[in-house]
C-alpha cells in the first residue's frame, strides 16, 4: 500500500435530531463543500459531534462510497471509526488518479449507541492533485515516452530515411525534448536524436493520463451517407452526437482531441485518415453503430486491425479497454472485441491505414430496438461518451509489460 500523507482534511457532520426519524421522500445529499489539490492517498475523517459514540458494524459500502466522474464507485478499503466518533475513509490501494474529480458520500444509516438518527446525507466534492512524473523536468523536458514495440528504431535526424545511431526495445522509457510532426526528439549518447512517437505511449510532465494526447475522433458516414436507418433513428446523427461529448469529456481532461467531421458533412475515407495524419494523432477512434437483418442481435462491439503494419497489439489493448467500459456502463450485452482481416468484409479502411492504435466502436445495434432505445437517448448518449473516454483512460494507465 502506498504511503499516506500526514496532512488530513476534517469533515463536519452535525446531528440535528435526539430521537428516531419517520421514513422520509428521496432527498439531495448536502455538499459539504468542495476540496482541490487533494493527495491522492488522501484518507479522509469524517467527525461527528463531539460525545457521540458510532456502532462500526453499521459502516457498510451502501452508506460510506466514494465515486469518480464517470459515477462509478472507487475500490477503497474498508472504513473505520477512531476515537468513537470519527469515520476514517482510507484511499484506494493505488492511490486515486491524479487530476481527477471525486464524490465521498456519507449515507443516513450509520448507527450510534445512543440511537440518534442522522437527518440528512452528505456529500464531499475533492479534486486529486495532477501527477508529476518527475519531481524537477529541468524546465527543457516537454513529455515522457515509453515503447511500445518490439524494438523502436533511433534516428539522428527527424526522418525514416535518416541514419540509424540506436535502438529502443519494448518498456524502455525516454525523456522528450520537442516533438516535429510525429518525431520526438531524444537524447542518445549525450546528443540530439530522434523516434517515432506512434510506437510510444507519451505522458505530459504534468496533467493526467490523457493530458495533451492528440485524439482523433471519426464519426462514421455524414451527409448524403446515413449509415445505418432503423427504429426512428440514423447513424450518421447518433455518433456524431456522441462523438461531440467525447470530444467535450477529453478537452476537460487536459486532452487535445479533433473530429473528422464536425457536423453533417461527408468524409472520404482516405480523407479522414489524411486528417488524422495531417494533425499527428496519437490515437484514431472512429465511433459507429451497427445494424443487422435479424433484428434480434445486439450488443456492444469494438474492432481493432489485426493486419496492419502498426500498432495493432495497442490498437486491440485499446479496443479491450473501451469495450468493456460500455458494455459495463451501459449493461448492453457484451460482444467483446473483434479482430479486422485484411481483404474481408470487415477490413475497415481506417482503422488499417492509421499509424496510431486505432479502434472502431459499435456501440449497439440500430436494429435492435431495445439496443436503438438507447441509441436515440440523451441519458444513455452521456453514458456512451463517458464509456468511451474512460476506456481511453485506462488504455493510457495501463502498465507496458
């Protein structure tokens, strides 16, 4: 377990009521007000008044929870009461993410020897402070790179054609200088050379997973070409839409992402990996959903390439990551990830051709009805974006073996 920091913030929770409380109507937990630049071992004490006595065996995962942006519930262990008053609430094993937002809630069914009943509950909005990767990046260093590859060749000038002076292997991890176009500049036997950024994963000096990850998100069809049809709904309008609350979610979190289409307009195919390669993506996500004649299929799917000449470990790691987000967030019946071949029907052109990991999301099935009902929704559109930027995340946290 991670070392906790010293300092600890306190929590005030008072009771206003001496005797048993009647049933009462759903009501909004009380905010307790908003903390920032919280550790991210951070364990928190929640004190009650001064005298009162709390019954442990009451504390639960229903009434104390800590929650992340996306809504879903943190791993923490156990809590547990100090001095006969206070709840102690301790991180997660490994440490909340860095920069990220979170809720502890506080339920109304914590117990006391003496019978008093909490009247409200309580919310508690912290902000974790954002990771620093090195504690002193001398001012000159811009990110951090780690391969991807087998091996990843070292060039001394910012071109494939350049001579070749190294050689990177899998796991290692380079500090970067400057980037030009998809080149990252390095530094081999003291002088300046230079890698090909695709095959690393890069992490800012400063910010989150996703902080300045170039991400590419290619809403499928557009304009004169709807994609699927079916059950009121058309493709080309529900990943756009969807594509434009991903976009939303990654700009929040210190990302730089860009959309092939922005609006209901026709992208060639060719053109919308010119796009991503013009602007030296990181990542390709083209969004999509599906539809079949059988109307009973459905579920969620995402296809990474199995014959392209890069990436393709990364890009099906990705498609891992994103799909089991949806299926979970969502509960849609879980399809898994599917491989793309090279001269089949599934051998989709953009996912083949980009040199960054790239993906292509299904997200459910527009024939479908019960699968084209949370396509049309707005509630369940939030969820897809959250779905998808989550599973961007843990692709970037994921340890490189």
């Amino acid at each position: 377990m991670t070392t906790r920091r010293s300092t600890v913030l306190l929590l005030s929770l008072l009771m206003f009521l001496v005797f048993p409380v009647m049933a009462q109507a759903e009501v909004t937990h009380i905010n307790m007000g908003e903390a920032d630049g919280v550790s991210v071992n951070k364990e928190w004490e929640i004190q009650f008044n001064e005298g009162v006595e709390i019954v442990e065996e009451s504390l639960s995962s229903v009434n104390i929870v800590v929650k992340d942006s996306f809504g879903q519930t943190v791993n923490v262990p156990d809590a547990y009461v100090k001095d006969k008053n206070t709840v102690v609430v301790p991180s997660p094993e490994e440490g909340y993410r860095g920069g990220e937002q979170y809720k502890l809630y506080v339920g109304k069914t914590i117990e006391f020897t003496s019978g008093v009943k909490m009247q409200d509950r309580y919310v508690k909005t912290f902000i974790t402070e954002r990771d620093v990767l090195a504690p002193d990046p001398g001012g000159d260093i811009v990110s951090y790179g780690t391969v991807t590859s087998d091996t990843l060749n070292i060039r001394k000038e910012p071109t494939s054609g350049s001579e070749k002076v190294g050689v990177l292997v899998e796991g290692d991890r380079v500090n970067i200088y400057n980037f030009d176009g998809y080149w990252a500049e390095i530094q081999h036997n003291g002088q300046k050379a230079y890698v090909h950024k695709t095959y690393m994963k890069l992490r800012s000096t400063t910010g989150g997973v996703l902080q300045d990850q170039i991400i590419v998100l290619d809403p499928g069809h557009g304009g004169h070409d709807p994609g699927a049809v079916g059950n009121g709904g058309q493709e080309k309008e529900i990943v756009l839409d969807v594509s434009k609350r991903v976009y939303d979610l990654l700009k929040q979190k210190g990302a730089q992402p860009l959309m092939t289409r922005d609006d209901d307009t026709y992208q060639t195919l060719g053109g919308r990996v010119q796009y991503a390669d013009d602007n030296n993506n990181d990542m390709f996500v083209s969004i999509h959903a599906n539809a079949s004649t059988n109307t009973n299929v459905n579920g969620t799917e995402t296809w990474c390439h199995g014959g392209k000449t890069s990436n393709k470990e990364e890009g099906c790691l990705l498609a891992k990551k994103i799909n089991e987000q949806i299926a979970q967030m969502t509960g849609l019946n879980d399809r898994g990830v599917k491989v793309s071949e090279l001269g089949t029907w599934n051998d989709f052109y953009v996912i083949r051709n980009t040199f960054a990991p790239s993906v292509l999301v299904e997200l459910a099935f527009l024939s479908n009805s019960g699968d084209a009902e949370t396509l049309l929704s707005d509630y369940y559109r939030d969820i897809y974006a959250k779905a998808i930027v989550k599973g961007i995340e843990n692709y970037y946290a994921s340890p490189i073996e």
